[in-house]
C-alpha cells in the first residue's frame, strides 16, 4: 500500500509537468539513500561495511519514445528550486558506431554546470558498453528526489540505482541486483569522476527496511542483514558543510591508502593480503608493518619508488604530498571495528551494549579526523551527542561516508527522537544552520521493484 501510494503522488508531479508523452508507456522505479553506520572510506580497501537505508528516495519515470532524442528532467525539490532539462541526441553517445569510450563520456561533463547529468549519462554508457544496449529511440527520463545533495547520504547512488533499474527494465536487461550495483558504481567512477567505493551503489540496491546491510567489500559480497533490534535507532543529522566523493580530500586519503598498501606490498614480506588493507589483522599492523610505512610522501617520490598504485581511479600527483600511515592503518583498525559491532548486534542484542556499540562509532569518528576527514560541524555535533549521552538515550555518532562535512550519524534508544532533536537546536543555535534529521529506513531498489504506468 505504502509502494503505490509513493508511485502515485509521484507520478502525480510528473504527469502536471507535462514532461511525458501521454501515449508512451511510463517505467517507474525507486532507490533510497543510506546512512553509513559503519565502515564508510574503508569500503574501497575490501573492509566489511554495516549500512541503513532511509527513507529518502529518487524516483525515475522513464519513457521510449520516437526520434532518437534523450531528455532528462530533474524536478525541483521545493519551490524555490528550479527545474534542470538537459537534452542530447542518442547517436552523441555512439563514435563510428561503437559507444563512446568512458573517457570521452566523462569529458562531455567536466566542468560544466550540468555535471549532475553525467551520473545519469553514466548509466546509459555502462550498459552500452557492458550489456549491448542500443539506443534505437528517443527517451524521457524525469527525476524527482528527496535525497539532498551534498550531505552524505548517497545521492548520486540512488541516481544511478533508479536509472538502472528503469533502464534494465524499459530495455529487458536481465540484470541480478548486486551486478547492477556494480554497474552504477563503474558509472560513478569512470563517467562522473567520483572515486567511490561500491558500497552506497549496493545499499540503494540491496537493502531492507529496518536491518543493516552487511557487505564485504571485496569487491561486493552480501553476508546475511543484521535485524536493527526494535530498542534502538540510527538517525542523521546534516551538518550543512557540503559533502563531495569527488572532493581532494577524499581523493587524497584513498590514493595514500592504495599507496600505503603498495608500499607493504613491496616491503612487508611480499605478502598482497589479496589486494585489501582489510584483510591485516590489527596486531599484526602494529607489531611488524606500522613502522613501514612513512607519514608522508611526495607523489614524485614514492612514483620513483614503486612506480604506481593498484587503483585503477585514482592516480598519483608527483606534485603532491600525500598522508601514508594514517590513510592505510584507518581501514585496518575499521574493518575490526565494524566485524565487533555487527557480532554484537548480532549475538548480545542487550542493554548493556549499546555503550560499547558507541563507543566502536566513536573510535570510528576519530580515525576519519587523523586522515583528515574531519570537519568543525560534524565534530560539534559528535561533541553534543557524547555530552548528552546515556542518560538522554543517546550512546553514539560518527561521521558518514566520505567524511569532510555531510552527516553525522546517531546511535539512541528507540525513544530518543526528542533528544535527536535538541542535539539539532543546540547546533543550530551555534551554526545558525537548520540541519536535516535523517529517520527512518525503506526498501532497496530490488525490493521496491519497477511499475509500469
């Protein structure tokens, strides 16, 4: 009931727009964001990562129609948004009759106002590329979203999920949902030049309301959902400080950790560890292989050293100088972080444990500082939770995602949304910013499913 009531108020905006062609079959799908509860940056160094989806989604209605142009149409989020069109004839994203190479794809985007598209267009290319789709018609694709930009949580993701799930359908692509999550994020990386790792694309895709979704990341293996015990719940508060994957930060930190892992690789007994820093077991790190690895290293010289790094979208600037140690021990320390906090889940369930629970959040917090993922306004609002604490219900908070602004997530008793919500005045008070308050959790992409209008 819930699915058809969204569809229909949905496909209500979409129809008042008068985007559709009124005799073209419509496809609809869904795809929600995520708040990273654990795991976060260590996801593209193979780390178990622990995520929710929310109850924020992106809708996709999308159409075949005649002629071979494809427009695509976001519409606004409120009323003082405008409404964004960008059209582009289907035989521009073919070259003597092939699909335009990845490079070129991402070229038509960069450094124009309209990059937003090239999470869409991204889409379109992979399967052109990976799944023989011909664009042999035109198209309308209208978006509409509730996922806010910039804070965190997956709003490109969710993009790609509902496009792939509209086109795989539109076209009758038989695609199983972990091969399409990693299709989006090949799109993410190779046509929007965001370095991210797989796991926003697979909690879009995969996830359930009210459970955790449990994911390896090497590169994307599913282990069974960990049930959020019905005593507690994850929200979010938005800092307001703008949240980019594509940002240097992040870039940064990830290429310093392939090179970390590079630099152990090479000197650390020759042993790979199957290509993922992950897969170090803590004690080791800290009894043989921390003291290898230097602080820091210009990109001049450690190119000169060892040549180049296993990540194939990242690439290091000898002109740089990049953090080592703490980018590489981060996913080491993590992973053993988020394999405690889902046995406990798991096995306990208990009162007594929710502190510890906080706790690994908070350890967690801290790591992303000492990379440099930090920022004042999630600090000030990880600060606020740790002082309220227990006695208001409220035992944990992270950063999320790629860190350097975006959100905060919370761990609290079922019953403190009101403590949730004070955390938010006393920020507001201070930043004069009115953050968001993430709630909630909903179907994966899969879940949800397409309709057909």
């Amino acid at each position: 009931m819930i699915r058809e009531r969204e569809i229909e108020q949905f496909m209500r905006r979409v129809r008042s727009s008068g985007l559709l062609d009124p005799k073209a079959a419509v496809i609809v799908s869904r795809a929600p964001g995520r708040l990273d509860v654990m795991g976060g940056i260590a996801d593209y160094s193979g780390s178990l990562v622990l995520q929710q989806t929310i109850h924020e989604a992106t809708f996709v209605a999308l159409q075949r129609v005649s002629g071979t142009t494809i427009t695509i149409t976001s519409l606004p989020a409120n009323e003082d948004d405008p409404m964004r069109t960008f059209s582009l004839g289907a035989f521009s994203l073919l070259q003597d009759g092939e699909p335009l190479a990845y490079e070129r794809g991402a070229a038509m985007f960069s450094g124009m106002g309209d990059h937003w598209v090239s999470y869409v267009i991204g889409v379109f290319l992979v399967l052109m590329h990976e799944q023989s789709l011909r664009l042999d018609h035109g198209m309308n694709v209208v978006i509409g979203s509730s996922v806010p930009e910039g804070k965190g949580v997956a709003s490109s993701a969710a993009l790609e999920v509902a496009v792939m799930q509209a086109l795989a359908a539109a076209f009758h692509l038989q695609l199983d949902p972990r091969e399409s999550a990693v299709l989006c994020q090949k799109a993410e990386n190779l046509v929007a030049g965001a370095p991210c790792g797989v796991m926003d694309q697979m909690t879009s895709m995969c996830g359930e309301a009210d459970a955790l979704l449990a994911l390896v990341c090497q590169p994307a293996e599913l282990l069974p959902s960990v049930p959020i015990p019905p005593e507690i719940q994850f929200w979010g508060i938005d800092s307001g400080e703008r949240h980019a994957v594509s940002g240097s930060d992040y870039g940064m930190v990830r290429t310093g950790a392939f090179m970390g892992l590079r630099i152990l690789s090479e000197e650390g007994k020759g042993n790979s560890w199957n290509g993922y820093l992950a897969n170090i077991r803590p004690d080791r790190f800290e009894a043989e292989l921390r003291q290898i690895l230097p602080e820091e290293i210009s990109g001049a010289e450690f190119l000169r050293r060892f040549s180049e790094t296993s990540d194939t979208v990242t690439k290091v600037d000898p002109n740089r100088l990049y953090k080592i140690l703490q980018p590489a021990a981060h996913p080491i320390h993590e992973n053993e972080r988020v394999k405690k906090f889902r046995d406990s889940l798991l096995q306990n369930q208990k009162r007594e444990s929710w502190s510890e629970l906080g706790e690994l959040m908070y350890e967690s917090h801290r790591s992303y500082s000492e990379c440099g993922l930090g920022s004042r306004g999630t600090d000030l609002i990880v600060r606020l939770v740790r002082k309220a604490g227990p006695s208001h219900g409220l035992f944990g908070a992270r950063i999320t995602g790629g860190g350097s602004g975006g959100t905060v997530v919370i761990l609290g008793r079922a019953e403190s949304t009101a403590a949730v919500g004070e955390i938010a005045r006393k920020y507001e008070s201070v930043t004069g910013h009115r953050p968001h308050i993430f709630e909630g959790s909903s179907p994966g992409a899969a879940a949800f499913g397409t309709a057909q209008e």
